[in-house]
C-alpha cells in the first residue's frame, strides 16, 4: 500500500483532508461507501496489470496478428497483385479488371420497403463460377481472390462459391496427379 493516498484508511484519509468541508462531505462519504463495497479503487487499478502489444493489420482483408503479416499479404487473396500459393499465379489485376467490367451496383427502393438496398445489374450475361474457374485453371485460391477483390458484395453472395469444398477437390486432383 505505502504511498496509495487512499488506502490508509478513513483516520489517515482525515489527516489528509482535515477539513471535511474543504474536500465536501458528501464526497467523503461517498468514497467510505466504496470503500466498504470494492475496497480501495487505487489499489484495484494497481492490481490490473495492463499489457500492450503491437498488433499488425492485413491492409487487404483486416486480419489482425501479433506477428508481422507480410507473409500472409503476399497471398492474402485479398490483395490483387497476390501470388497463389496453390498454382503459383502471380498478377491477377487484369482478370480482375475485367470482371470489375461486368456488373454495376445500383440502388432500389422497392414497394413496401423503408429505404433503398444495393443490387446487381449485369452488363450482359451474368458471370458464372466456372466461368472464373476457368480463368484461373480452377485454382480456388485464386476464384476466391478474383471474388473479394473484383465483386462487391451484392454480386459476391451471387456465386455462392463454396471454397472449401472447391478446395478439397483441388486437393483430391492433386493426390491423383490429375
Ligand atoms: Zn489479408
Ligand atoms: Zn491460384
């Protein structure tokens, strides 16, 4: 305790403030009912130990690590100019340039709704999964990458993609020397 201004106790705290009138009673004794409730709120802010530590942020997809993610950038399929660690690819910006090409997000308000909400127009036929995969020799890494970083949600949540399982055939293909 030594030095808590506080904790010596109601006596100590009256040598401190010998005029009761000078702090307010009321102030006193509101600091006496704390007392008695949660012991010494000096003491308690003490006792927790804070820690800080640097935490790292992936510009492309926010994940957040107490470790540097420089690795996980470099093919965060998040990132448009990633590399894949699956096929090898590097530089998808203009596969998704042109899907970016594809579609626009325009605003409704529809009957009975209270407020306008995103939807997705094509620009012409509307843009199928395979059609991704097979841009990308139907690495799911890379449709992934090609699903964050050239749709917008809206169109994202179209495909549906599943990429675990896209993923786990990717890997089947692979032990088969497909
Ligand atoms: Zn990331
Ligand atoms: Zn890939």
């Amino acid at each position: 305790m030594g030095n808590c201004w506080l904790c010596p106790g109601l006596q100590s705290r009256r040598q401190f403030y010998p005029s009761t009138t000078k702090v307010g009673r009321g102030w006193l004794s509101l600091l006496n009912s704390q007392f008695q409730d949660e012991g010494c709120p000096l003491e308690e802010r003490r006792r927790m130990k804070v820690k800080l530590k640097k935490v790292y942020y992936c510009d492309f997809c926010g994940k957040r690590s107490l470790k540097s993610l420089a690795k996980h950038e470099r093919y965060c399929t998040g990132n448009p100019n990633r590399e894949c660690r699956l096929c090898g690819r590097k530089n998808l910006i203009p596969l998704i340039e042109k899907y970016r090409g594809t579609y626009e997000i325009v605003q409704k308000t529809l009957k009975g709704w209270t407020g306008p909400t995103d939807f997705v127009e094509w620009k012409g036929v509307k843009v199928t999964i395979e059609d991704i995969e097979a841009d990308v020799d139907g690495c799911p890494n890379c449709t992934l990458a090609i699903l964050r970083c050239a749709f917008e949600i809206p169109a994202r949540y179209e495909f549906n993609y599943d990429y675990k399982e896209a993923l786990k055939e990717w890997w089947e293909k692979e032990k088969e020397g497909l």
